[in-house]
C-alpha cells in the first residue's frame, strides 16, 4: 500500500495474534522481520517467524533463480602474420556476473598436434550488464610452435569457454572457437 506500512498475514485463520519483534536491514538493502505468530492450531500457543522483503518492502523478496544472459562472441577466423601472443573474445552480459574463462588451442606439429592451455589474465573478471574484453595468453612454447605453423602456412585451432556467475550463484555459460590462419604476404613485383 502506498502508506509505507506492508502486511503479511503468517496464518491465514486468525492473522490478529501475529506481531513484529525485529527489523534489520541486510547489506544488499532486503529488510528481515522477525515476528511471532499465533499458531490456532496448536492451542493457541505462538511460534517463530521470519520474514525477508525486497528492498521496496513490497512482500516477501522472492530469490534470484534466473542465470544472466551470456555470450562470447568475437572473429572466428583470426589471420595472422607470424606471431600470435594472446587471443581475445567479447563478452556480453544482462546483469553484474564474475567470469571465469579457460581455453585451449591445438598447434600441428609433424603429424601430430599439440594441445596447449590458454592462461586468463585476470583469472576472473568481474563483469557489468554490457561488454567487455576477455584475454587470454600463450605459453612460451605454444607461441613458439604456433610461429612455426603459421610460416609452413598451417592453422592453429583454439576454443575457449566461459561461465558467468551472479550474485545469487546462478550461473550460465558459452563457448567460442577461434581458427588462427596465416596471413598471406603481399608480393612485391
């Protein structure tokens, strides 16, 4: 109601014997009432209650069960001239999340390939509803032998994956696949 007072009956069969004891205001601004009820039921006897609003006092604040909306994106064919050092993808977000990012990126090698693990710098990122910028580096090797494959003219193929998680511990995540080819020279005539 519109005169600042909210009502919450705890027993639908006598909410009259139901009272306020104590009101605190929780850090992320919701407000706990701690209350007795009268418990008809039970020869009239009164029982512990506790109630959590949302922070406009308006009922009972009801949890947070959503994930964010959540998504990389970024090229996905990435050309490059003779070295590559870092790879990096957006991402974008509906709410404040923590992202944590990993990534992987297999090299030719011979006739093998070798797999390396991407380091995320920072570990963790702590986004805001928008976009941002989600690097990754190479290891010293995996630069060296990613060098070596793009001057024989080979591609390098990395995935990267990402999770984000609200405050309320919901999380969502995605994925994206980057092809690291080499960037043709221009000849001169």
């Amino acid at each position: 109601s519109g005169d600042g007072l909210q009502t919450t009956p705890l027993d639908n069969t006598t909410p009259d014997g139901d009272r306020g004891a104590g009101v605190a205001i929780q850090a992320d601004g919701r407000i706990v009432v701690a209350a007795s009820a009268n418990v008809p039921l039970f020869n009239d006897r009164s029982d512990f209650a506790a109630l959590r609003y949302g922070t406009g006092g308006g009922g009972p604040a009801t949890p947070d069960t959503t994930a964010p909306a959540f998504d990389l994106f970024g090229k996905k064919k990435l050309k490059v001239k003779s070295k590559l050092t870092k790879l990096k993808v957006k991402a974008s977000t509906d709410e404040a999340c923590t992202a944590t990012v990993s990534g992987t990126i297999k090299v030719p090698k011979g006739k093998k390939k070798a797999k390396f693990k991407l380091k995320p710098k920072p570990a963790t990122v702590a986004l805001v509803p928008g976009t941002a910028k989600l690097k990754l580096k190479l290891s010293g090797k995996a630069k060296r032998l990613v060098k070596k494959a793009l001057a024989g003219g080979k591609t390098a193929k990395a995935k990267i994956k990402a999770t984000c998680v609200d405050a309320a511990g919901n999380a969502a995540s995605d994925k994206q696949k980057v092809k690291v080819k080499p960037k043709k020279r221009k000849r001169a005539d």
